[in-house]
C-alpha cells in the first residue's frame, strides 16, 4: 500500500517536495516509477514495430512516459545511493557527474516531448522516427548512471 501511495505521489510530482519520506521510500517510489516508464516504453516499442499500430496505445504510451520525464532528476536527492541500505541500481556518478546526469535528464525530456508530439499528431511515421532519439536518451542515461541487476 505504501508504494501504491509513494507512486500517486510521484506521478503528481509530489513525492518528495511535500513531505519528509526516507532514502528507502524514494528509492522505492523512483523503482516504481522507473517500472511504469519501462512498461510504457516497451509498449511504445511493440507498436511501433507493428504492422498496424494502435495509435490511442501510442498516445497512452507516450503520454505516461512525459509525465515522469520531468521529474527524472528529483528522484536522486542526495542520500538516497547504496548508502540507504536499500537495493538500488543508482550509480554513484549520479551524484559525482550532476552536469552529465542533468543533461541526460534533458536528453529524456526532449525525446519524450517529440514521441509525445508526434504521437498526439497521430503521425506513425513521426512516432517511428522519434522511437530511438527516445530509445538512445534511456540507454545511455542507463549505461552512465544505472549499474548492474545482480
């Protein structure tokens, strides 16, 4: 029950602005987040691979993935790296190389707005073409800041 809440708050951007949670809960509501982003950009993937996509899935998609894209960088308050104690995947580059975590947090948020625009357009062309600019901003992003599942 408490993710459900931590995630209802991240999606309003609210998580950890408004109240005082613990390193373990902001760790716990980005995991959460993070897995709803991953889900929508799999299923972007899927329909862009289709032969016939569902454009209302890709806008659905691509709508969920520029909601969190914003808030990317205020998952990472300081404290909240292995020394929570809690198992994350988050980098310590994270918070030693803050200018490249920035810009790849920029890089997220400008691909997700032209999937995002393309998919509102309801061009399936556009949304293929938008597909690895937003595909290169999570793995690189992935390949700095993220280590390994163990």
């Amino acid at each position: 029950m408490k993710d459900a809440v931590l995630a209802s708050l991240a999606v309003a951007g609210i998580a950890t602005a408004a109240f005082a949670f613990t390193p373990a809960d902001t760790i716990r509501m980005r995991q959460s987040s993070y897995k709803q982003m991953g889900s929508n950009m799999h299923g972007l993937i899927e329909q862009a691979r289709s032969g016939s996509p569902s454009i209302s899935q890709v806008r659905r998609h691509s709508t969920v993935i520029l909601r969190f894209a914003p808030q990317v960088l205020r998952w990472f308050p300081r404290g909240t790296g292995v020394e929570a104690g809690v198992r994350t995947r988050a980098k310590a580059e994270i918070w030693s190389d803050p200018q490249g975590f920035r810009l790849a947090g920029a890089r997220l948020l400008v691909a997700a707005r032209q999937m995002d625009a393309a998919a509102r357009r309801g061009d399936v062309a556009q949304v293929r073409a938008a597909l690895p600019a937003l595909q290169a901003a999570c793995g690189g992003c992935h390949e700095s800041y993220r280590g390994p599942a163990n």
